[in-house]
C-alpha cells in the first residue's frame, strides 16, 4: 500500500510536472516506475500465498514472479547507479557541460537500462541459470541452492553479483563520497565569503538526502544478498526459514522508501502532494518549510 500510494503520488507529480522537470530527473520517475512495477506484479501473489501458507499456480507462476522481481530489481538498481553517476558528473562540471544532458540522453540510457535488465531476467529462461522457490515455499527467485552443485548456475550467479549487483554499489558509493567531498570542499571555500548558515545547510540537506536514497535500496537489500549467497555453497536446509523470510520482505520493503525520501526533502514534491491530497478530500499534517532548502532537488541534479 505505501510503494503503490507512495510512488503513483511520485508518478502523478511528475506527470503535472513534465515541462518543468530536469532531465536527470526522469531517473527518479523510472524508479518510481521500477517499484510500483515490482508491487503490482508481485506482491499480490506474494500474500496470496502467504495466507495460503504455501506457494499458488505452480512452476509456471513461479517462473513469472522470480523474472518479474530479477527484472525490477536490476532495473532499480541500474537506476540508482546511473543517478549516481550523473549526479557526480553534474556535480563536477561547469554549467555549460552540464546543461548537455539532455531528456533524449536520458532517455536512451533508460531504455539502455530496461534492455540490461531483462536481458538478465531472461538467462535463466535460456538455459543459464536457474529460478525456484524459496526456502521458506511462499516466494520464487534464482533458484541459489541449486548453484553449489552447477558450474552453469555457479558462472550465472558470480557474473550475476559482479556485474548486477558489486559493480553497481561500488559505483554508488565511489559518486557519493566524491559529491559529499566537492561539497564539503565548496564549503570550506565559502566560509570565507561570510555565508556560512545557508552552505552548512544546503550542504546537509544535500548530503543526507543522497545518503539516504542510495543507503536505503543497498542497506535493505544486503541481508537478503547475504543469505542467498550463504545458500550457494550451503544447503538451504542449514538456515532456517524465518531467517530467509525476514530479509526477502525487508528487500521488498525498499520500494516504499523513496517517496517518503523525496517528501521530507523536496518542498516541490511536498506542494504537489499536498494539491493531491486536497483533491481526494484527504487530511494530513505535513512538515513544516520553514527550515527546508528551497527545491533541493533540482539544486542537487544542478551541482
């Protein structure tokens, strides 16, 4: 419920928005479009079978559902890495270069994206690498335990967490430790232009917001990571299944986090989300704007 109303609020900002919003900008819609995807095609089956207590429509229903979250799940993660990265490269150059990532770039590097993942979702399909149930019966995904004992699942799976998963997060982290550091530079550099107040906090707002978007997907999916790799070279029979349950939902829950994300930070979003409201008839307390930065998202996709 809360990626669904979380992530159409997301969708339907944008769409008011379309002449106004910045290029880099579509990444995030393409990650909203990522999450609403990944709940609306999943997590209702997903519930069904869990008030089952056992897994529904067999091996064809598993097959779609493991695809369906290989897909959505690279594709948000190729996403995070390409905001990343166009982050540090806004960050890191003049005005001029910068203003030269247009929508239609953009655009193609999304569909680049959507391509990379379901190629990847498809391999399995085409014989390299495996989707199966998980050890707990109500949930499909690679199939990971069938990988200790294949040398095709063993490749499929190494090349999978290198290229699909490790390179990625590296990058993740490298682009963000090298904008918090331009910022905290900048920083120094205007403590002697006597405008501390608004670089301490433009630069805190900025930083934790960048933080917080890639930490959020990384720190939730890690344990799950961390589990299914345990299962490659150990039998599934050895964890038990509370311990695979617990961080499957905890990666699901990575989906809701980005629009409480852009909420707190972006005043924009905020305005819009509060028109929405009032056109549903809903009443709802919002944060107070006082102490916000004024539109730090576009400041942030801006260096």
């Amino acid at each position: 419920i809360l990626t669904i109303l979380g992530n159409s609020a997301v969708l339907a900002t944008a769409v008011k928005r379309s002449s106004l919003l910045k290029s880099p900008e579509l990444l995030s819609v393409n990650l909203a479009v990522a999450d609403i995807g990944m709940a609306l095609s999943m997590y209702p089956l997903a519930i069904a079978s869990a008030w089952n207590h056992a897994w529904l429509g067999g091996d064809a229903s598993c097959v779609y559902y493991a695809l369906m979250g290989f897909l959505f799940g690279v594709c948000s993660m190729m996403t995070l890495c390409a905001m990343a990265v166009i982050r540090f490269l806004v960050t890191n150059s003049s005005k001029s270069n910068s203003n030269k990532i247009t929508k239609n770039t953009v655009c193609i590097l999304i569909a680049f994206i959507w391509l990379y993942s379901l190629l990847w979702a498809i391999l399995p399909l085409l014989g390299w690498g495996y989707y199966g149930p998980e050890p707990f019966g109500i949930s499909c995904t690679i199939a990971w335990s069938k990988f200790h004992n294949s040398s095709n699942g063993f490749s499929f799976i190494l090349s999978m967490f290198l290229l699909c998963t490790v390179l990625p997060a590296l990058t993740i982290v490298a682009c963000y430790l090298a904008i918090a550091w331009k910022v905290h530079k900048a920083y120094q550099e205007i403590q002697n232009i006597d405008r501390i107040p608004n670089a301490a906090k433009l630069e805190k707002k900025l930083t934790l917001m960048a933080v917080l978007i890639s930490v959020g997907f990384l720190s939730s999916w890690t344990p799950y990571a961390a589990t299914s790799f345990w299962s490659i070279f150990n039998s599934s029979a050895s964890l038990q299944p509370v311990v695979t349950l617990l961080p499957c939902l905890f990666a699901k829950s990575s989906t809701a986090y980005n629009p409480f994300i852009y909420y707190i930070f972006s005043k924009a979003f905020r305005c819009e989300v509060k028109k929405l409201q009032c056109c549903c008839g809903w009443r709802v307390h919002y944060f107070s704007s006082d102490n916000s930065v004024e539109h730090p998202v576009s400041t942030l996709w801006s260096g």
